[in-house]
C-alpha cells in the first residue's frame, strides 16, 4: 500500500468516525423528549459528504460508495431513515422504527470502520 492509499484510509477512518458520532447524537436527538432539536439530515450534515461530495461532480471516492457501489447513500439504512422522517408523508414519523433505523446506520458505519481499520493493518 502507498503512502497516498495510507493516508487516504486513515482519512476515511476519521470520516467515519465523525459520521458515527454525528448518527448518536442524532439518536440522543430523537429520543429527546421535548424533540426540540430537529434531526440532521443531509449531505451538509455529514463529514464524508463534505469531504466527498460537495463541491464535487460526484462521492466517486467515499468509502461509502466503494462499500455500496451506489450514489447517494443508497443500499444503507440512510435511505429508510429519510423515508421514515419525510414531513409531506400522510403517517405521523414512527419514532421507534426511526430508532432502530439509527442504530442500523450506526452498525453499517461502524462495520465499515472496522473493515477499514483492518484493512490498514495488513
């Protein structure tokens, strides 16, 4: 592995780790019972999307995306949670299945973390 490739995991590591912290603070958020601090969503509100994304043509090199082979999050729990937390839906947000869907986001991202991490040791 090059010094870039090495650099550039580590890097992701550190990503990933923002992300992570980013999804529990969002879940202390949800469980808040005043709910007075909306849940952020977005690519303004994550770390490898403003590293990867904006300002960029496309999130060609988020690990994410390497991880997914999709844009924009897809095939992660990130898209059922948006879906769970749309204002115009007709159903009021499920604030438990909203939960769950978090701690899933959390897991994929940890999970990928972890197979980044091990990646850099060998």
């Amino acid at each position: 592995m090059t010094k870039g490739e090495i650099k550039k995991l580590e890097r992701d590591i550190e990503l990933l780790a923002a992300s992570i912290l980013h999804w529990e603070d969002n879940k202390d958020r949800l469980r808040n019972v005043d709910r007075d601090r909306e849940i952020e969503i977005g690519a303004d509100a994550c770390a490898l999307c403003e590293e990867y994304l904006l300002g960029q043509l496309s999130c060609y090199k988020c690990p994410i995306r390497k991880e997914t082979k999709a844009t924009g999050c897809k095939n992660t729990p990130y898209q059922s949670i948006v879906y769970s937390l749309e204002k115009d839906s007709c159903y009021p947000i499920n604030f438990a299945l909203t939960d769950k869907l978090i701690d899933q986001e959390i897991k994929f991202l940890t999970d990928l973390r972890n197979k980044l991490r091990n990646r850099l040791k060998s």
